[in-house]
C-alpha cells in the first residue's frame, strides 16, 4: 500500500499542513499548524512503507529524552496515512546551510554551538542512547546570539548498555554500512562502525571530533591536521578537545564530561594574550 502523499494545505489529523521543509533519503518533513491550538509543529513522514519501522524507531528513541537542546517528540502514528511524528518546530537554520551560507564560525560562536550539542549528547548518553549520526545537518541553529541549538533525528539512534542498564534494542548497521542514504554522512562515522563493531558511546565522540573541525574550519579533517592549522585563532583547548576525540577508539574517553569541562571552561574565559603552545597531537585514526 501507498503512503499518501502531502502538500501545503493538506490535513493530518488536526494538523495543517503549511510548507514543506526538506527530505532526505528516509522521507520528508514540514511545517504544520494544529488547527484548534494554533501550535506551529513539524511533521515528518516516510516516503515508503518500507520506512515505517524506522519512523517508529526513532519516535521512541526521540521521545525518551528530555532535553533542552534534543528537539521533543509530541506525537507518534503509525496506524495513520501517512504514519507520522510530530515534533518541536525549530525556527532556524541547520547547521550544514549556517557554514555553506556563513563559512567557519569564529571560535567563540562555534564553542557555544559545540557546548549545546554535546550536551545534548551527553544527556543521551547518560540514558543508554547513542545518537548514530552526528553532524551539521542535523543540528539546527536559531538565530541571534540566545538562540538555542537543537539536536535531532535520532533514526541512526542506538540503545547500548548504558549507566542505566538499558536493554539493548538497537538496529543493526547495516544502514551506516551499506545504504546509499549515509553516502553523506560517512566521513562522519568512527571507524569502528565501517568495520561493522557494535556502536557505543564513543563513536558519538568520533562524530563530535569531525563536528568542531568543520565547525571551526570549514573542511572535514585529514590525517594529522588539527584546526588550528587552518584557523589559526583557534585556542589550544578546542585542539586538545579535537584530538581527544578524533582518535582511535581505544583512546576516546567513555563521556563526554573532560569536553563538557573545556567548553564551559573556555566560554567563561578571555583567550590568554599570547597563544598556548599547542598539545603534541595523537595519532590519526587508522580506516
């Protein structure tokens, strides 16, 4: 059976449909407006019943966490057509279009964006959920400086055994393996996933490494760069933190706690007159 379509002006539920604001290989998601409450939401739906598992997968995941900087899951239907889930409406940019339309943000701008999403990551964390995709598109970025970064799209989420004792219910990776829908996303994936390992929390940290280095540069990172070497008036903490986690997993820390530490550290600082030398670099992650 065929998922109905929607455009503008269509109904789900109680919900409007205004505008229709991206997709990607899973589906498409737009603006709606409940008709009665007057809620600007967003609503996401699978492109094909082939995506309904997935759909439901990350509703669930989603919704059990409660985080100021995790996009909230209102609602979930599967039985509906199309099967949906209605979340939070962030009125923002990804952070993918911020860096095309804007370039490398200053270090100030980009530690207070890292600062919030690894928040977000360790909250996940902390209940047992690896997010599995880390990266600028799916980040969103309010504007103005109070503007709130926002995480989304747990669809790649996996619950591991975490400090919780979640039971362990992930998806396999044959999706960050082998699907054409990660052929984007792959520079991002620790190399322990491309070797097909099982996923835990510090694969999240290799994506958050690869995260600040094109946050702060604009370029993915190769080999034994660190971004100070293209953006010179990066401070030696942002290195540090970059090759704490940009590493062999062996080397990556369990938390996110020591990046938690440095970035909150650095934001109630004023950057030192004259540049600490930078840290001897680790060795870059072998493929």
């Amino acid at each position: 059976m065929e998922i109905r379509k929607l455009a503008p002006g269509d109904r789900v539920l109680d919900y409007r449909i205004l505008e229709r604001l991206g997709e990607g290989g899973f589906g498409e998601v737009f603006r709606a407006e409940h008709e009665v409450l007057g809620t600007i939401v967003a609503i996401k739906v699978p492109r094909e019943q082939s995506g309904l598992a997935a759909l439901r997968h990350e509703g669930v995941v989603q919704a059990s966490l409660k985080h100021e900087n995790i996009v909230a899951t209102r609602e979930l239907c599967i039985s509906y057509d199309p099967p949906f889930i209605v979340m939070d409406y962030v009125d923002g940019d990804s952070l993918a279009a911020l860096l095309r339309r804007e370039g490398p943000l200053s270090w100030r701008r980009a530690t207070r964006v890292l600062l919030e999403v690894a928040r977000a990551l360790d909250h996940a964390h902390q209940r047992g959920v690896v997010h599995g995709d880390v990266k600028p598109a799916n980040i969103l970025v309010e504007p103005g400086r109070e503007g709130r970064v926002m995480l989304t799209d747990f669809g790649l989420g996996r619950i591991f055994e975490g400090p919780q004792g979640n039971l362990q219910i992930s998806r396999s990776l044959e999706l960050a393996t082998s699907g054409a829908e990660v052929q984007g996303t792959i520079r991002y994936l620790a190399p322990e996933l491309l070797r097909g390992e099982t996923a835990d929390e510090r694969a999240d940290l290799y994506s958050f490494g690869v995260l600040l280095f094109e946050t702060l540069t604009g370029g993915l990172p190769e080999g034994r760069e660190i971004p100070s070497d293209l953006s010179p008036k990066v401070p030696a903490e942002l290195d540090e933190v970059f090759m704490q986690t940009f590493t062999r997993r062996e080397n990556r820390p369990r938390s996110l706690a020591s990046t938690l530490e440095s970035l909150e550290r650095l934001l109630g600082e004023q950057l030192a007159p004259q540049r600490a030398p930078a840290p001897q670099r680790a060795p870059a992650p072998q493929r």
